[in-house]
C-alpha cells in the first residue's frame, strides 16, 4: 500500500473512530459516577427474628450439603450391589443412571462448598 493510500484511509477513518469513541463512553468512567450502592456487601442484613441472615443461609446450606451426602452415600452403595450382581461382563443400565446420579449430586454438594 502506497503511502498516499494509507494517509487517504487514516483521513477518511479518523473521523469515524472519533465519532465512535464518542457514542461509546468509558464504562470505567461510568462506575465512577453512577449511584452510590444502597447494600453493600459486607454489610450482614438482619432477619425479622433477629438472627443473621448470612448465618441462616450457611446453616441451611450445611443442611442441604448433609442430606445430599447422605443421598450420595446411598447411592453409591446401591451401585456397588447392583455391580456385584451384574457380573463381569454386563452393565446393567440402571448402573450408568446411577452414575450420572451420583456426579450430579456431588456437584451440588461441591456447588455448595465454595459459595
């Protein structure tokens, strides 16, 4: 590309860049400026009864957690029965349905853990 081309397409496309760059504001600048955050997060809400609301929702979480490893514990000692029944050489389907149960109820319980 010749030079004269490239000083013509910077011409010809500087003025659009700039009207761009004015139709789209920094969103940084925005934040800066926006409302201030009427509940900020560090701050633990109370509930009616008084207690923290933070420490109602880890109980109910641990809750949860406990029987859905119970549910975990259950179902993976059914599909050991169901294994040892099988045999060698067959796998029942009902065993891969087990399966799927149980990684979908370790995810949860994992879900549960890093929130």
């Amino acid at each position: 590309m010749g030079r004269t081309r490239r000083t013509a397409l910077f011409t010809l496309t500087a003025p659009l860049l700039a009207a761009a760059a004015q139709q789209f504001p920094d969103p940084r600048q925005e934040q800066q400026h926006g409302p201030p955050d009427l509940h900020k997060p560090d701050e633990d809400t109370k509930l009616p009864n008084g207690k923290s609301q933070k420490d109602a929702i880890a109980k109910q979480n641990h809750e949860a957690s406990m029987k859905d490893a119970s549910d975990l514990l259950q179902a993976a000692k059914s599909l050991e029965e169901e294994l040892k029944n099988a045999g060698s050489y067959v796998v029942p389907v009902s065993c891969v349905k087990k399966t799927e149960e149980i990684e979908k109820l370790a995810r949860r319980i994992r879900g549960r853990l890093k929130a």
